[in-house]
C-alpha cells in the first residue's frame, strides 16, 4: 500500500511510518518544542519506491525494508542515518542533508546495507563515518560519499569525511567506493580507509569525468577537492642546517619547514629521508610532500670532520741506553672507532742527540677523511748515568812509590769500550795519597754522569 505523506507534520517524538510506497510531499519534523528543539527520530519501513519533495528533520533517520530510498531534498536536516541489515537490504540509497554535519551510525538498524548504489552527500558539513557501508552493488558508483557537494574544486572548507572507529566499505565484485572530501589534513583517517596514496586523488570532485590515474574495479578511493601544493614550491621554505660534525652514525636534522609563515607538521605535510649523511662532505636531506602538499625537494648540509688528538706520550732513558718504544695515545674518536679507522703508517720519533736533555717526540704520518686530525709532542728526558754502574771502569793503578808529595794517578776511564773524558764526563778527587799506605782516588760523574 502506498503512503502519501501531503500535509506538513510534526510531531513532538519520534516518527515510524510503514509503507510499499511513501512519498512525502509535506515537511516532516520529529521535534519537541523549544528553541533550539530537541529532535527524535523517523523511521521508514518500505519495500517500494520512497520519495520527497518537502523535507525530513530528525535526531536519527533510520531506514527499513527492501525498497528504493531517493531522499534528495535539499532542506533535509538530520543528525545520523542509518538503514538496511545483512538480512534485509535496502534496495539502493540516495540521500542529501543540508547542513550541520551528519553521521553513518546507529539508528535502529546500524550502517547502511543495500543491494544498489549507496549515495550520501551533505552540501555542508562534515560526513562522519562510523559504522560499515555494504552493498552488492559492482557499479563504479556503488558507493558514493560527499562532504561539502556545494564546495567547488580546490575550496578546502565546506566538508570533509571523517572516520570514526573501525568502519568498513564492502562492495560487490568489481564495485568502486567514491568517497569525496576537501582536505586530506582535516579527513581524519580518511586515507587509511581507502588504502593510503595510491587509492587518493586531488583537485576533483563529483563533477570529475575522468580521473587521473584512472580509478580500478574493487577499490576504495579518497577525493580531495584541494589539489596538493608542491613542496618545492618557493614559498615553501626549510631552516638552515648548521654544518654538524662527523659522529659515524647518520645525521638525521630536523629543521624547521614552513608554507609562507605557517609550519608544517613533520609526517603530516612531508617526510624526511637521507642520503649520504654519516661520512665526512655533502649530505642530502630530501623534503617528500605528504598529505596536501606532492613532491620532493632537496637540501644539502655539511659534516665536517671531528677534532682528533694524537699526542706522543712522554718516555726517559738512561745516557747511552737505547731509545724506548715510542707510544702515542688518542682522543677523539666517536661512535667505537680506533686507529684502525685511520689511514697511513704511523710514525713516532725523537729530536737527534743522545747528551742528557730533553728532546721532543712527534708522531706522523697517519690520515682520515673523517677526522681532522693534530699531533701534540711528547718528551724524552735522557738522565745522567751512574759512575758507578759496572759498565764504567777504571784502569788498574800500580803501586806507586813514596815521594814525599801527594800522588794523583790519572787512569783511562772507559764506560765499555768508550774512553771517557776527565773533566768533561767525570773529575777526579784524592784522600790519604802522600804517606805510605792505602790512598784512595774517588771518580765523580759529571756532565753525562752522575755519582761517586
């Protein structure tokens, strides 16, 4: 039976109306009074054609039975719509809300089921997505959701689509999903929901014949009416990266990226990748547009090599005694690195003479791209040696006979088969050297030598 709804009604509750067909021709408002009013909901239950020409106003607009919904006034004005189950599928959906926002949620039943195309636009507001959209529909408009219809191509106000929770879009096989919003930032969880970049499009909306790159059977894609502004667009701007110092981990700088004076938000409007970053020289960092903007744009900086002191260590040795082995130690390498890391042979070695002094010890010859390498001098401090030490003999004196005058002796002196001089490495002083007896020549080091 056949249901004509002609004359304006309101009624302060919700509005169940049962039907083959209904065609509502007067303005039906669920609403109890007060300003604003608090609105109830309408529910249709019909298993043929349902029609408009006056509008619905409702908290909840929930929808029954296996008939054709064309609910297209555009002075519609409900909160959330739902219609159809698994069981009991509506035929198709057309429907268009005015303003304000609207939700796919729950209004006795929950999500929309159809067997034929499912289409919902708001010509402003929002469309929030949260519960399942299912229809056995394979058209390539088997689901078409449209936040801001009244919005021309590249406005990004007006309406965007907004996922809520974990909603699914089911079509029949070979079916597409057109979900039109306005701007990919304010599209909370859009792109997730269709499958991320490859199933999004820009600078189109429902007028859009064709579609580049052109849309594939079984998909879902998110439409964006504002087209994405290229990241390498001249008002779009990176801080400066001060030159960084090598590390031997890659350098990974964050600077601040700006469009004009706003600043874009890192992993929202571009990513970062690098290349070339951990050795010593020019590093890239590239800028990918993500989100509104597209493309890439590159910035260089510089890492410069890390400071690196090699610095020879103090050594002593006796006079005449051979050189010890020269060691040096470092400071300034990073991340675990050593001298293997370097390049070159080091070389470690003294200033020439062997007198008691101090003589400086350098080293040299190593070498690294990474490193900015300077070399600090040791010391090698030669002491006297002991006149005393069994390597420095005297030659034997013979008896000497008695004079009346004291007796100095001046025997050879070595230091092994080295003559030594008198008065220059050693002096010679004498007791009890006059009279019959013991006398005593007592050898004293001097320049090279030390003792007695």
């Amino acid at each position: 039976m056949g249901i004509n709804l002609d004359a304006a009604l309101s009624v302060a509750g919700p509005i169940t109306v049962y039907g083959g067909d209904i065609s509502i021709n007067a303005a039906l408002s669920a609403t109890y009074g007060g300003s604003p009013p608090t609105l109830s909901d309408i529910s249709l239950h019909a298993s043929g054609n349902v029609t408009q020409t006056a509008a619905l106003t409702a908290d909840g607009l929930g929808l029954n039975g296996t008939g054709t919904f064309t609910l297209t006034n555009t002075s519609n004005n409900v909160s959330t719509i739902a219609g159809g189950d698994s069981t009991t599928k509506l035929g198709s959906l057309s429907y268009v809300d005015a303003s304000d926002g609207l939700i796919i949620g729950t209004v006795n039943p929950t999500g929309i089921y159809a067997t034929g195309p499912i289409l919902i636009e708001t010509l402003s507001g929002d469309i929030t997505l949260s519960e399942s959209l299912t229809t056995d529909n394979t058209s390539t408009d088997a689901i078409i959701l449209n936040a801001g219809k009244s919005e021309a191509i590249g406005t990004a106000t007006g309406g965007n689509i907004i996922v809520s929770g974990s909603p699914t879009l089911t079509m029949g096989t070979g079916g597409i999903a057109k979900l039109y919003s306005g701007l990919e930032s304010s599209s909370t969880g859009l792109a997730t929901l269709v499958g991320g970049a490859a199933n999004t499009r820009y600078g189109v909306d429902e007028s859009t014949g064709s579609f580049s790159p052109t849309l594939d059977a079984d998909n879902a894609y998110a439409l964006y009416r504002v087209t994405r502004k290229s990241i390498a667009n001249t008002a779009i701007t990176a801080a400066s990266i001060a030159d960084l110092a090598y590390t031997g981990l890659a350098q990974t700088p964050s600077p601040v990226v700006k469009d004009g004076t706003t600043v874009l938000t890192k992993d929202t409007d571009y990513e970062l990748s690098y290349s070339s970053n951990t050795d010593v020289g020019t590093a890239t960092m590239t800028i990918t547009g993500k989100g509104n903007y597209s493309g890439t744009t590159d910035v260089t900086f510089a890492i410069t090599p890390a400071a690196l002191i090699i610095t020879a260590a103090d050594q002593s040795k006796e006079f005449g005694a051979s050189n010890p082995a020269f060691t040096v130690s470092y400071a300034g390498f990073v991340n675990g690195e050593t001298a293997a890391n370097l390049t070159g042979t080091l070389s470690v070695s003294r200033a020439a003479g062997e007198s008691v002094n101090t003589y400086a010890i350098t080293a040299s010859g190593l070498a690294s791209t990474n490193y900015a390498i300077t070399y600090a001098s040791g010391t090698c401090t030669i002491t006297r040696k002991s006149i005393a030490n069994t390597a420095i003999t005297a030659a034997l004196i013979a008896d000497l006979e008695y004079t009346g005058l004291a007796q100095t002796p001046s025997p050879a002196v070595t230091d092994g088969t080295t003559v030594l001089t008198k008065d220059t490495d050693y002096e010679l002083s004498y007791s009890s050297n006059t009279n019959v007896g013991t006398a005593t020549m007592t050898i004293t080091g001097k320049g090279n030598y030390s003792g007695t």
